[in-house]
C-alpha cells in the first residue's frame, strides 16, 4: 500500500482550486472581447461548462480517460460513478496522493478544455446547441485523447509521446476543434463590414492575469507533488508567458502601436505554448519557446483575417497554433537532466522524440477536427446551431436568457 503525503495532497488541491478558477477566468478574458449584447451569454459558456462536465466527469468522463485501457483507445467503465475511486492512492497515476484527489484535479482539465472553444462561436450560438455539443464533445473527443496520451496503456503514452499538463490534450484539441467549428456555424451578420469591438478590455486583462496565476496550478500542479519538478514546471510557466508577452508587444508596436490586449494575449500564448514542456525543459527553454509562440499565433491571426473566417476570438491561432509549437518544441528542447521521466528531445541527440511529437500532433489535430466537424455538422442539420437574425440582432443575453448585462 502506498502511503500518502500530506504535503503532495495539498498541493494537488490547492493546484485543483488554481485550475478551477481559470474558467471563469476564461469567461472573463472572452466576455471582455465581446459586444456589450453578448457578455452574459459569453460568460455563461465557460460557467455552465463547470457544472456540465464535472457531472460528466464523475459518470463517465473520467473512467473513459483513466480506466483500464481497451486497446489503448478509450477507458473501460471500471470507475464509472467515480466507483473505487477514493482515498487510497492509484499507483499508476500518482502514488503518494489519494485517488479521488487526481481525478478531481484532472477533472478541472477536462472542464476548462470545452471552454475554450466557446471562443470560436460567440455572439450566435444557440445554448441548447451548445450544451449538447459539450457532452458529446466531452465524450467523444476529449476523453479519448486523454487517455490515448496519458491513461496507462494509452496509445500516444506506449509511442512515448511527452505531454506534461495538456499542449495535445487541451489546447490542440480545442484549438482545431474551434477552427473546425466555425468552419461549420455561420459568420456573425455584418462580419467583416460592420464594427465588433471589444466592449471591456479592462475583463480581458483581469481575465488573462486569473488565467497566468492559475496556470501555475495547471502546469506546477501536473508533477503531481510538492517537489523539484513543481517549481520548475512554474518557473518555466512564467518564463514563457512573459517571453511571449513581451514579444507580442513589440510585433504590435511594430505594426501600430503597443496593444493592450495584445500584450495580454501574447502572455496567454506563451501559458499555452509551455504546457506540454513545462516539467520537461529549462528556463532557458521555455523563454525561446515562449518567444516563437507570439509571432507563431500572432501571424496565424492575420492569416484567418484575411481568409474572411468568423472564428471570433481566435482559438485555433491561440491555442491550436501555440499548442502544437508547443508539442514540437517540446521534442526539441526536452532534456533527461530536467525531467529523468521525460527523454532527450532533438536538441540533445535525440531526434526520435521529436518524430515522436510530430507524430502525435498530426494524429490529434486529425482526431479532434475531423470528430468536431461531424459533431458540429449533425447538430447543425438538425437543431441548428446559430440563433436567428433577430435574435443576434437583439443580443444573445436578452434572446437566450432573458437578461441584461449592464442597466
């Protein structure tokens, strides 16, 4: 039997609280971004996630990703109902804390992941669409992939693919899946002629400042422990996020003049691009790493402007773009000194671990749009997923709720 550390366990709960309250954090920094109409409705996406698939989770989500593996492709139904998952540790997952505090930890990942892509279709989804595609998406893309990178027996854990707090997991597959999205749902009326400026920069920069604070949670809480690889994971957190802010910065000014959101924008690319490389890279690392990220996503957001996408709050440059740099940098720069559990990556002679990411990347971006397109396109030819002209005119808080924002 395993014994328990008191200190690990807080850790974990104290990362579980951090990780938590990064979706309202996200609902901030989108609600921020969004015409003062729509700020109720946006909020309430990222909100009503936290109550959705926490139920989700302890059914059935959690056992799909974490459950002895079928194959290497999904989880048997051994912890459906959170069954045998309790104070005793699972050794296989984290063995010096309790087992219902790693699944309570992991599911604040899979609520904040579906959340994300609420930013790609803000301002004209229907809420009843967008919860069933929640549960499904939950279900049929989230969990999976979970457990393919890190359920033991998992397909991409077996390859020895390194995902230390989720750059596959979380941002690839909701960042592709954003993109597939709103190739799907229609433009907002006006896009592209009329004006659809921010309405509350002010939320966005709360919003992203919650959001770098809890991500200490999401990358320091991923080792699991309050040991070495905890401080490194954060210290490489913050390195990257501020490499990537400062980037941004100056890519703006260049173009213009020093954009606040952009700035905070940026230090949000870089919390993406150093997910899957915190526990395994240097502070050296992770400030290249944090630094390509801006231009990565920052030229990724032109480039969906000029195609004319209405993906409104730009996920798939966000978090796609910046999750799958992130992937491969991390079979770049990872290094068994950091991390003896991770491996060389290419820049220390070890070039099949970067084969390895790329791998990986191409097998999830595929997974996660090919499965959300078809998601997205039955529930579109059935209920619909845009509200009506008049609705979207009106504003969805007032047409989905029923209730203003600001009197």
């Amino acid at each position: 039997m395993n014994e328990i550390s008191a200190g690990d366990t807080a850790w974990v709960l104290v990362a579980t609280a951090l990780v938590m309250m990064m979706t309202p954090a996200l609902a901030f920094f989108y609600g921020g971004m969004v015409r003062r109409k729509n700020v109720l409705s946006t909020l309430n996406l990222s909100f009503i996630i936290i109550a959705l698939v926490s139920l989700q989770w302890v059914l059935l989500g959690y056992t799909l990703a974490f459950g002895p593996s079928l194959g290497g492709l999904i989880g048997s139904l051994r912890f459906g109902g959170f069954a045998g998952v309790g104070s005793e540790p699972n050794a296989d997952y984290a063995a010096t804390i309790p087992h219902l505090a790693f699944a309570a930890y992991q599911m604040m990942f899979a609520v904040i992941t579906p959340a994300l892509i609420t930013g790609s279709f803000v301002e004209r989804v229907r809420f009843k669409a967008f919860l069933l595609f929640a549960l499904l998406w939950a279900t049929l893309v989230y969990d999976p992939v979970a457990h393919w990178v890190w359920g033991v027996g998992g397909v991409l854990r077996q390859l020895g693919v390194l995902d230390f707090a989720g750059g596959a997991v979380v941002h690839i597959t909701a960042g592709f899946s954003a993109l597939a999205f709103a190739l799907v749902i229609r433009s907002r009326r006006g896009y592209g002629a009329a004006p659809m400026e921010p309405h509350n920069i002010p939320y966005s920069v709360l919003g992203a400042g919650l959001l770098w604070m809890g991500w200490f949670g999401f990358n320091g809480g991923s080792a699991l422990g309050a040991n070495g690889l905890a401080v490194t994971a954060l210290v490489n957190t913050n390195t990257a996020a501020a490499a990537a802010g400062v980037a941004w910065m100056l890519l703006s000014w260049r173009d213009n003049k020093p954009s606040v959101l952009g700035i905070v924008t940026g230090a949000v690319v870089g919390l993406v691009a150093i997910t899957p490389a915190a526990g395994f890279v240097t502070p050296l690392a992770a400030l290249v790493i944090g630094a390509v990220a801006a231009p990565i996503s920052y030229y990724a957001i032109k480039f969906r402007q000029r195609r004319g996408l209405d993906e409104s709050l730009d996920v798939w440059a966000c978090h796609g773009m910046g999750g799958a740099w992130g992937a491969l940098a991390t079979g770049l720069f990872a290094a068994r000194s950091v991390n003896p559990a991770g491996a060389d990556g290419l820049f220390y002679g070890h070039p099949v671990q970067f084969l390895i990411q790329l791998v990986a990347t191409v097998i999830v971006i595929a997974f996660a749009f090919t499965l959300t397109y078809g998601i997205a396109t039955a529930l579109n030819r059935t209920i619909g997923l845009s509200v009506s002209d008049t609705e979207e005119q009106v504003g969805l808080d007032i047409s989905e709720h029923g209730e203003r924002a600001y009197a």
